[in-house]
C-alpha cells in the first residue's frame, strides 16, 4: 500500500462526522422517538416545559438563536433529559421527581443546551475510531438511545457511545449555570438539583445521573461557580427577565 492509500484508509477507519450529518440525524432520531416513546398529554406540564425552553434558547447566540428549536415532553420514568445537535429538547415527567422547581429543570435544559451549544456531540462523533459510523451516526445525537425493544438506554450502557467527557461535563456546567442565569433562573437552584440527584440515585430507573456523576466535587464546583454567574443573573432580572412558568 502507498502512503496515500494508507492515508485514505486511515481516513476511512476514523471517519469524520460533519455537522450537517448529526442535526439530520437528531432530526430523525426525534422523530422516532415521538413515534415509540410515550408523549405527555399533560397540557399544563407541556407548557410548563415549553415555557423554560423559549426562556433559555431566547438567550442564545447565533447561530442556535436561529434554530426552530423543538421541544417535546415525554411521559416516561427516565429521570432524564437530552437536547441534540439539529435543536431538539427532550424531557422525560420522571425529571419532576428530582427538578421540583422551574429553576431546576432550569438547570437541567440549560446544561443540555449547553452540550449542544459547545459541540460536544460533534467532537464526541469524530473523537471515536467508530467502526460502524452509521450506527454511531444514528444514536450520538442525543446522550440516550433506545434498545431493540424500545427501552431507553443511555449511551453508556449501551456500549457503544461514550458518555461526555468529564471536561465536556464540566464545560456544559458553567455554560449551562451562565445560559440559565442570563435567562433569570435562579442559579443556585443547580446546586439543588444534583442534591436530589444524588439523594434520588438509589432508584432503579435509568437517569440523568447514569452519565452524569453526582459528586461532592461537582457541587462544589457548581456552588463556587454560581457566584461567577450571578451578575448575568442580576442583570436578568434588572432587565424584567422574570420566568414564571408552573405547572
Ligand atoms: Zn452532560
């Protein structure tokens, strides 16, 4: 084999994930989400939901503030939420156990929308030596997938997708934490949020927490960073940006 051949082999084996192929893929994974999982048909929770969705991505820079963002509530147990590359929000009601207050689901959306925002799907994608990019391609949008029986299952155990990296975690915190503050959510409210993550972790349904380590050093780091935000958040309310949304 010649140097370009092995080149082109090479190129081949890790492939490359552009962005346009993950927001086409995040457009038919929601798609066939809505049509095997559960949709909520909860009118007042759906508006709660879409209320904190339009408070979040109204504070995002182009080009995301240009998404038509797409937020759907699912009526499963999952402890969990997602948002992927082409602009979709997933929330699962069993999220309500443990984000009991809009501030906190608050914090969940604007940690999700930050992983989006940050590129870490993309950067995820074309950090694997996937051997089967189709497959990778389909399911790395979001940071659940399901199983051939409609379970869903979170990446990571699934095998086949990695979880954020921990620098990625730590990145789509304070993003997370300064998009929820620059929209006039109560910053501190993260801090409760992995709180009763963590108090919640004995459950046995899949969560949020599966990829998302609830240690004592995360909500250190949170509590240390809410501080850093605050200003945004001050400014935020100076400016009337006051979301009221209840379920
Ligand atoms: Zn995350």
């Amino acid at each position: 084999m010649n140097k370009f051949g092995l080149l082109a082999s090479v190129s081949l084996l890790t492939g490359c994930v552009t962005a346009s192929q993950l927001e086409q893929a995040s457009v038919s994974e929601f798609a066939k989400m809505r049509e095997t999982l559960t949709i909520s048909t909860n009118d007042r929770d759906r508006a709660y939901v879409q209320c904190i969705a339009d408070s979040i991505v109204a504070q995002l820079d182009e080009p995301y503030a240009s998404y038509d963002w797409d937020v759907e509530l699912f009526d499963e147990a999952e402890k969990n939420a997602f948002a992927m590359p082409g602009g979709q929000i997933g929330v699962f009601t069993g999220i309500f156990e443990v984000a009991q207050t809009q501030d906190q689901l608050a914090a969940v959306m604007g940690h999700e929308v930050a992983h989006v925002t940050l590129g870490h799907s993309l950067k995820r994608a074309n950090s694997q030596t996937a051997t089967n990019l189709g497959i990778l391609v389909g399911s790395v949008a979001s940071e659940v997938v399901r199983d051939n029986v409609g379970l869903i299952l979170l990446g990571a155990q699934v095998g086949l997708l990695l979880p954020f990296s921990r620098s990625q975690e730590s990145e789509a915190d304070l993003a997370g934490l300064e998009l929820m503050a620059t929209a006039g959510f109560r910053p501190e409210a993260s801090v409760d949020l992995w709180r009763n993550m963590a108090a919640a972790n004995s459950s046995s349904t899949p969560s949020f927490l599966s990829t998302h380590p609830s240690s004592a050093n995360r909500i250190e780091s949170l509590g240390e960073q809410v501080a850093v935000v605050m200003p945004q958040y001050q400014r935020a309310q100076a400016a009337g940006l006051r979301p009221a949304c209840s379920r």
